[in-house]
C-alpha cells in the first residue's frame, strides 16, 4: 500500500491529487500537508505545513516519520506572480532581485527543502517516488520566446537539482524515481490570469491534471529517475 504525501494541498493541482490518490485502493493514507491544510478524512490526514518556513517543514516531516513515513511524495507548491501581485517580467530592465528571491523561495529553495528533509525517509528497498511539479518553460533548451524571467529561471534550477538528487539516491535508493513535471495548463489561480489567449481545449481541469500526473509517475522506471516529464508521459528536454 502506498503512503502519498502531497505538498501545496490547498492549491489547485495539489488540491486534486490530494483527492485522486485518497480515492485509490492501493493507497492507505495521504499527508495532506499546506498551510490551509483540508479537513481530515477517510485516507486524508492534513499536515499544517508552509513549505517556504524550514521549521514548519521539518515539523510536518517529523509528524509523518512518527506515524508511517511516505513512499510516494509529490511537491505541488509553486508560484507565478509575485507576492505583491505583479505578473511576470517580459523584460530584463523589470528585474527586482527582491521579487526574484522570492520567486526563488518558492519555486527553487522549498522543493530543495522538502527533499533534503523527505529523501532520508524513503525506503530502501522497493519503488519509491519523489515528483517536483516544474514548468515546460523552464526547459532552457525549449525557450524560444524568453521572458518570464525569473519563474523560467526558478524552474531551471529546480530541475537540476531534481536530477542531482535522482543521482545521488540512485546510489542508495536503487529503485527511486525522483523526477521534474511539467503538468500542461492547468485551470488552477495560478494560471488564471493568463488564460485568455488559450486555444479550445488547451486548458485541463485540475482533476484531469491529477490522474494525467499520476499515470506518468506509474509508468516511470528508475532508469528514467532524474528525468523531466510532461502530463502525457513525454520527456522534455532540459
Ligand atoms: N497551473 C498551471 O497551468 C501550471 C503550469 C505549469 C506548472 N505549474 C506548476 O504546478 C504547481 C502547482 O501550481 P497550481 O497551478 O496548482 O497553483 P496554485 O493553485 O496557485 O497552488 C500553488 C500552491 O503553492 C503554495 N504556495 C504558493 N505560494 C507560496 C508561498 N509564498 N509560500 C508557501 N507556499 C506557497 C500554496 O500551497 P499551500 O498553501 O497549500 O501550502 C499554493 O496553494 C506549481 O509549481 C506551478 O508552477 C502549474
């Protein structure tokens, strides 16, 4: 049986694995762990967890390695705009280091931290899964449009070190699958404000997105730990 753990699971793609996995027979329970955490329930126990606060992290992992630590660990954290409500950068004069550390925190730093606090608990011995929710945008070698500066570049860094940390498990955890997900446009807050110029059909629905993400990670090897993956199972180029 599986024991997932999702970080961000008040937001919109964390909130509907939250939902998928808990309504799995292979799954015996399923940290829900977000600074607004939902209600208990049937396989769902909420974990008060704000991922960009270390404390607070280790807490909510010490909570879980006192109960029975997960196998299977989504971060589903992440942000777009910045905290006072301005959108992307289109250009390098619209640089704020302010603004890009705190784009850095969320997007680089909190996975980094969830893993560096998370990887230790997983088994030895069997499947294991550790998934950080990317963007196709911080594929460097996709890039053809720029902009988006710093979430573009808080998405690079997060993937190498989703890869670094895929090698260095591989030594000990042999049967891990640690990866980036890029999980399509999702309708979710964070997407919201740019959504008007999407084609039909171009948007999924947060649910959708869930079980699209869950079926990539099933289908995952080892051999394939390290890489960066879309919703439909196709690997992105990094
Ligand atoms: N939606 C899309 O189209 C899309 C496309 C590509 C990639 N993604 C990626 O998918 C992931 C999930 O995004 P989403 O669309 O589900 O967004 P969302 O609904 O806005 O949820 C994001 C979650 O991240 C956490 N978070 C955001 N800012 C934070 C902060 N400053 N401090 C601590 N926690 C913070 C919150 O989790 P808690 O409050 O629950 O702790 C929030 O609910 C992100 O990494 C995003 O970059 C999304």
């Amino acid at each position: 049986m599986t024991r997932a753990c999702i970080f961000g699971a008040s937001g919109g793609i964390g909130g509907a694995l939250v939902e998928a996995l808990a309504a799995r027979e292979d799954v015996s329970c399923v940290y829900a762990a977000s600074r607004t955490p939902p209600a208990a329930s049937d396989r769902v126990v909420p974990l008060t967890c704000d991922v960009s606060d270390e404390d607070s992290l280790a807490q909510a992992v010490a909570t879980m390695a006192e109960q029975d630590a997960p196998d299977f660990v989504i971060v589903a954290t992440g942000a777009l705009e910045f905290a006072d409500g301005a959108g992307p950068e289109r250009t390098f004069k619209k640089l704020d280091a302010r603004r890009m550390a705190q784009l850095f925190a969320i997007n680089t730093i909190a996975p980094a931290m969830v893993a560096r606090h998370l990887l230790p608990l997983l088994p030895r011995e069997g499947r294991s899964v550790f998934a950080a929710i990317s963007a196709r945008v911080g594929s460097i070698s996709d890039n053809r449009l720029g902009g988006w500066h710093s979430y573009r570049a808080s998405k690079a860094a997060l993937n190498m070190l989703v890869r670094n940390f895929a090698i260095e498990m591989g030594r000990t955890h042999r049967e891990s699958v640690i990866v980036a997900l890029h999980p399509g446009t999702v309708d979710t807050p964070l997407s919201e404000p740019f959504q008007n110029n999407l084609a039909e059909g171009q948007l999924t629905a947060p649910a959708q997105a869930a079980q699209n993400l869950l079926a990539v990670l099933e289908g995952l090897t080892p051999a394939e730990s390290g890489g960066f993956f879309a919703w439909d199972g196709q690997p992105i180029p990094f």
